[in-house]
C-alpha cells in the first residue's frame, strides 16, 4: 500500500489511497488517533487529517502516519487473513441492527445475482460490515462486508421517497436509510433503529469504523 499523503490548507493532511479496502483497512489500523489530530474524515479512497497546529506539524504527522501499519482484518482481507478467533471478536464488538426482510426488491435482487431470497438474507446477515464513510444525508453510512461483493447495480429509476430505515444495497454498499429521501438502492429490508439520533453522542449511529451485524427478525 503506498500512502499519498498531500496539504490540504494550512492545518490538515490528504491522504489518498488507490482501493476502498485500503482506505478502510488503514482506518482500522490507525486505533487512536495520532498526536494532535483533531479529526479524521473518510472518503471512499481518501483520509483527511485535520491537526491542531499547537501540538504538531505537517512534518511530525507524515512520521506519524508512516508508521501505521494496516489492519488486515478489515472488509474484504478479513475473508482470507480471519482467524476464528478474530471474526468472533469482531462479532462481539459489532452494533447489531435487526432486519425485517421484506422489502420492495428483495425477490427482484435475488433472480438477478441468482440466489434465493433466503440465499441472499443469508448472504447479507453472514457477515460483519464496517462504516467505509459517511455521506449522503446525516447518518447515511457506506458499508463494506466481508464476503465477496455482489456489486448490484442501482434501480434504473429512482425512488421519490424511501421510507426511513430502509435496509438497501447498491454496488458493493449496503446501507441504511436514515430518513425518508430520494435514493436509488435496492430495498431488501428495513428496521426500526434509528441511524441518525441528536439524543446520541455522537448522532451518527455507524460513524466511520464503525462494525456492523444485521441480524434477521423477519419471523419474530
């Protein structure tokens, strides 16, 4: 992995990375953040360092974050590189969001990656997923899985109004809908957990980094 690290402005380092896997599993490496950065932003292959000038330089940072070393257990390197022991932990530490899996392309979804619709709750509930970024709208969280992407495509026509809680996929992201908004995904579900919560510190519910586990109560 090479890092790319670029000014941005007079008190923040860019760094830019060449995959989405990279730049969720140099997150992860990161565990703190390093001395005097006030604030980390993710992108989908960019980390945006903002520091506090009072407490370290551009110089002093570029050390710092050469010295970080990868997590191998994030998103797609988990799949080859998980110990039992690690996807357990994992598990144990992940926000766990019930499904209820009904939603409006769920059978449509299915037929076109050639799986059942339980085949595909099956898919979707089996794995861990991290917060790659947020965007969107407040609380919207980009999230990467563990098993191979079915890299859906989006509905040829977008959705005037997706309910809130809406459960979707598009491309290799599943996600959330944090309020009743246009959207384009494929609707596979939904839930009552509130992403998106002024009454949370923070409001965001999947902040970057954050482990996911869907877990399904279609039948409860």
């Amino acid at each position: 992995m090479t890092l790319d690290l670029r000014p941005a402005g007079s008190s923040a380092l860019l760094a830019t990375f060449d995959t989405l896997q990279d730049t969720v599993a140099f997150r992860a490496g990161l565990g703190h953040r390093p001395p005097g950065v006030t604030e980390v932003v993710s992108g989908a292959r960019t980390l945006l360092f903002r520091y506090d000038r009072t407490r370290t330089d551009a110089a002093r940072l570029r050390g710092d974050l050469a010295g970080i070393t990868p997590s191998a257990t994030s998103t797609a390197a988990r799949a080859e590189t998980a110990t039992d022991a690690a996807a357990d932990a994992d598990a144990a530490a992940a926000v766990v969001i019930p499904v209820t899996y009904d939603g409006d392309d769920l059978t449509a979804v299915a037929d076109l990656i050639g799986m059942t619709p339980a085949d595909l709750v099956a898919w979707h509930t089996g794995q861990i997923w991290t917060s790659a970024f947020c965007g969107f709208a407040p609380g919207f969280s980009y999230l990467t899985g563990t098993a191979p992407s079915l890299d859906l495509p989006r509905r040829s026509t977008a959705r005037t109004a997706v309910p809130s809680g809406a459960v979707a996929l598009a491309g290799e992201f599943s996600a959330v809908y944090p309020r009743t908004s246009p959207g384009g995904w494929q609707l596979i579900g939904r839930t009552d957990v509130p992403m998106w919560s002024l009454d949370r510190d923070p409001p965001a519910l999947a902040p970057a980094g954050t482990r996911i586990r869907f877990v399904d109560t279609s039948g409860t």
